[in-house]
C-alpha cells in the first residue's frame, strides 16, 4: 500500500488543503490519502482552536463527496497531547507493516524540517511530497538521510517536487476573516464546512 499523509490543525480545512490532496493522488500513484488532524502542533500554536473534536467534524465535512481514496486518521487526536510526525509514523508503522508512507506538504514547511523531532528517523520510515507555495521557493533541506528524487519509488527518504497550488490560503487568515466579519465568505472554504462554522458558531 502507497499512503499519502496529510497533517495539520485543519483550522479550518480550506481548498488549499484538498489542492494539495488532488495533486498528491494524480502525481504519486496513491492507494490512499489520509488526513492526520493534530491534536497540538508543536511547530505553531491552535490559535482560535474551536476544539478537536469541531475541527474533526469540519474535516469530515470537508471529505465528504470528495475522492473515495482519502479519509481520516484520528491517531494523533486519540493520542493527545503535544503531536510528532515520528511518533505518529512509529506508531503507523508497528500498525501496518509493509505500508509505505509519504507526508504531503507545502514547501513552507522545508525550511523549519531539519528543526522537527527526529528527522532522520522520520525518513527513515517515510518520503516527502512538496508543493510549491507562493514566496516559499523550493529549497532542500539538510537532514540526514533525505534525497531528492524525479518520482517516489515507494522508498523512504526520498523528496519528490509536486506542481504548485497556485492558492494562496491559511487557515489563520480564515479565522481572522471569519471573527471579523462572520456572515461574509471569505472565500476558499467549502460550502459544507462553512455552513457547519455558521451552524456551530465557530470562529465568532
């Protein structure tokens, strides 16, 4: 099994984040996609957190219609506490052995990868997929055992470039909008995800 793994707040999903789906299952030959929601990220505080449970159910709004090879893996909300991608790669290793694993992200992220909890482990378990993201070029990384790579064979270690976005969203920026003005659509999230915030009151 080829698994992609998408991880964050989802504070709230947004189109950015399903951008970054399609693209991963067009580009890497996925037989699944899962969405791993943190429960606390340890690179950037759940400001405005509405709480694990409503960002669950806004993801699951979000996936739902959406391509049948994504889903939800709650491992990191059931665990609690402060979320590590090797801890969370660990545990789904011991869970599924002979998985191969890759984390989808955007190249934002690069820069601060050397800085996460044991990176080398990290890829030692799994491969990277990036996309750009508007003023975050493409930069390699300096961590131990990481490569770039024109495809993913299926190997760990390997750093395979995605096509770009082309959105330029965050769910900070929603929030923001969402606070201030909260009967607007601030456009880029999806509609059953808006209603669910409006239904819940989120975000007010």
């Amino acid at each position: 099994m080829r698994i992609g793994l998408l991880g964050g707040a989802f504070n709230p999903p947004h189109e950015g984040h399903l951008k970054l789906a399609r693209l991963a299952l067009e580009h890497l030959n996925l037989d699944e996609l899962r969405f791993v929601p943190t429960a606390l990220s340890p690179h950037k505080p759940n400001a405005g957190d509405p709480g694990a449970d409503a960002r669950l159910r806004l993801l699951v709004e979000a996936l739902t219609g959406f391509d049948p090879r994504c889903r939800v893996e709650p491992l990191e909300l059931q665990r609690g506490g402060t979320s590590y991608t090797v801890d969370t790669l660990e545990a789904l290793t011991q869970r599924e052995p002979g998985a191969s694993w890759i984390l989808l992200m955007g190249s934002d992220q690069l820069p601060g990868l050397a800085t996460w909890r044991q990176p080398e482990r990290i890829f030692e378990l799994a491969s990277a997929a990036v996309a750009l993201r508007p003023g975050a070029p493409f930069l390699l990384p300096e961590v131990p055992g990481l490569h770039p790579s024109a495809t993913w064979s299926g190997r760990p270690g390997e750093l395979v470039a995605l096509p770009a976005t082309e959105l330029d969203l965050a769910s900070s920026n929603l929030r923001t909008h969402l606070q201030a003005s909260p009967d607007e659509d601030p456009g880029g999230i999806p509609p059953r995800v808006l209603g669910t915030i409006r239904t819940e009151n989120l975000y007010r």
